[in-house]
C-alpha cells in the first residue's frame, strides 16, 4: 500500500497466472514434483506438470492420490511423453501463461526460444552447472573429504549441483587426495536397494555411454585417471567413482556438466588464483568453501558467481530458502518466499477519491 496523495493511494496485490506448465527431470522425480506443485497450487494456479520418459510411474501415483484427496479435476494434470513432442508442445502452447523447466541448458533455451515465438509466457529455468568445491589449508580435512565425496558421488553424480571440479591448496593437496582416493575406492557400488550400498546406477544406457564418452576425453586430453573411469561389474550401468588429477580449465571434463561419479581435482596457491579458475566455465548453479576462517568464506561467497554457496558443508537442501543459478544456470529462484513470486504476478491499483485534477 502506498500513499501518494490525500485523495489517493495506490497498492499492488500478486494474482495467479492461471495454467503453469512444469517440465520435471528423472533424478528427483518425487521431489522436484512437489517443489513445483506446492507452490504452484497455493498461489491458486493450475498445473499442467510433464514427467520425464525415464520416470513417468511416480507422478501417475501422485497424481492417484491427489485424486483420492479429492482435488477437483482440471486442477492438476500428468502428462507422460517425450521432451521433443510433448515438451515442445508445452513450450509453444498459447493457453499457457508460464512455464517452469528444472533440466539442461540446451533444452532450457529452447523453451526459451518456444516462449519467445508463441505468447511470450513468462519461464523459470533451473539448468545444470560445473560447481566448484574449494578446499583451503586451514580446513578440516578429513571433513572436507566426506562432504566432497558427498558432493560428487551422491545419487550416482547425477545430481545439477554436483561437486564436479574439487580445487585443493597446494599445502595440503597431497593429504587430501590421499584421502580422498582411499574413501572413494571403498564406495560401495551396486544395487540400490542394499542398506551397504553409497552409490547406484546411471539412469539409462544412453547416458551410461555420455559419461564414459566423457571420461575417454579427459584421458585423451591430458588428464591423468587416478582411479576408477570403468564399469563396475558385469551387468547394469554402473561406473566406478572416477577421480582425475592433472586437469586444466581447458578440459571438457572441466567445463562440460558430466552428470555422473566423476571427480576432477586441481590444486590452487591464492585465493585470487582458484576464484579465477572457479569462474572459468558458462554455469553458475553452486560452489563451495572449506576453510575454518568465516571472515574470508563469507567474503569468498560473495565473489563467487553462483546461485548457491556452502560453507564447510556441501548440497545441503532446504525447501523455505531460495534456489536457483547465476549465468547459464538458470533463470528465477524456487523455493520458500522466491516460489511465491515466480508463480504469482504483480498488478498495481491506483484509487483516485477526488475530482478530476486536470
């Protein structure tokens, strides 16, 4: 509410959009549906949410259940298929006023693109990234391997904020690396179900085939493979944690998100140093800082061009603070108050109590 004049005022109040569209990865797949539908229902739109091809049985199964709670039809609606048909046809519908996309950068901008040739819908795009984890001297060392070996291994790699590109200063490289290595060749690797097992599959023989494409260019490139970069076992398209040393910026395994248990380690003398080489590829998405000094984490923080920064922890996820990347990593913020204000638009009313002024 403002107050402008005596016989005025003016307030803004947030309106629904109406239809949203929301396109959904594999990798999350119950997780990312709720932090689309939640907000997306309470801000009082509709849904019209697409799964991926690789997991449509979860959304069918909520979706029964939101039809047992009773939601009235319309409200919220699957839909299973492909992204070159079916999210096409999202992208470029005239009946949709917005459109939320969590996936890679290519099809993000083709969404964007669809938006822009079709009734300019507004887009919130949560893409992929390249974060760096930054490890410092002074850091606890031997925390900073597990949540690195969190960072990277967890759910297979296949995870957008994945810490892919590990920077270590040079003091304490050698002890880092050594215990890095050992606990990433005990990585339990197999069968999900297992109590015993850290780390399962990738998704599909497709990009099974990606991830090793990636690790043949790294070795090709230059980089020396530490450990791992095959399968593991005979059957099923599991990969074993893979670690490369002597990487450069150069290095497609040092720019390209590889979405899978690949681990490339650098070491950095200053600060200025890794905060340069931190900033040398197209993403944004998230990063993080290991050192005991908050004075100087928090200052890194702040230098780093990424959506998300951890402070001696790493992928830490909280569903009421805002999620989203800088650069080619996104566009918009989901989650808590941000969710609100990407699912809702401003309209401005001014009230005029007089006579005419004119």
């Amino acid at each position: 509410l403002f107050q402008t004049e005596s016989d005025k005022f003016d307030f803004t109040q947030r309106e629904p959009y109406g239809v949203i569209g929301a396109i959904i990865p594999w990798n999350f797949p119950i997780m990312m549906q709720a932090t689309k539908l939640a907000p997306i229902l309470a801000c009082g739109n509709t849904i019209v949410l697409k799964t991926s091809e690789f997991t449509p049985l979860s959304a069918l199964k909520v979706a029964a259940l939101i039809k047992e709670a009773g939601f009235p039809k319309g409200v919220v609606n699957i839909l299973s298929g492909y992204g070159p048909t079916a999210g096409a046809a999202m992208a470029s519908h005239m009946k949709l006023r917005k459109i939320t996309f969590t996936g890679s950068v290519p099809v993000g901008k083709s969404i964007l693109k669809a938006s822009a040739e079709s009734n300019l819908k507004k887009v919130t795009l949560e893409l992929g990234g390249k974060s760096p984890n930054i490890i410092f001297a002074d850091s606890d060392i031997d925390e900073a391997v597990k949540w690195a070996h969190m960072g990277i291994y967890f759910s297979s790699g296949q995870v957008c904020v994945a810490g892919s590109r590990i920077y270590v200063q040079d003091s304490v490289y050698d002890e880092f690396l050594e215990k890095f290595k050992k606990r990433a060749e005990g990585t339990k690797v197999g069968d999900p179900f297992k109590e015993d097992t850290f780390q399962g599959p990738q998704v599909s023989q497709i990009h099974y085939n990606k991830i090793m494409s990636f690790i043949e260019a790294g070795k090709k490139e230059g980089a020396t493979l530490l450990i791992g970069g095959e399968r593991e076992g005979e059957k099923g398209y599991y990969i074993k944690p893979t670690i490369f040393t002597d990487t450069n910026e150069k290095m497609s395994i040092m720019q390209e998100e590889i979405f899978g248990p690949v681990a490339a380690i650098s070491k950095f003398s200053t600060v200025e140093e890794v905060i340069e080489k931190a900033h040398l590829t197209r993403y944004g998405l998230a990063a993080a800082v290991f050192t005991k000094d908050i004075t100087r984490a928090l200052k890194i923080s702040k230098e780093l061009n990424a959506g998300t920064v951890w402070v001696n922890c790493y992928g830490l996820y909280e569903p009421n603070v805002p999620f989203g990347g800088y650069r080619e990593s996104g566009i918009g913020r989901e989650g808590g108050e941000s969710s609100l204000n990407e699912y809702t638009q401003v309209k401005s009313v001014q009230v005029h109590l007089g006579k005419f002024m004119f």
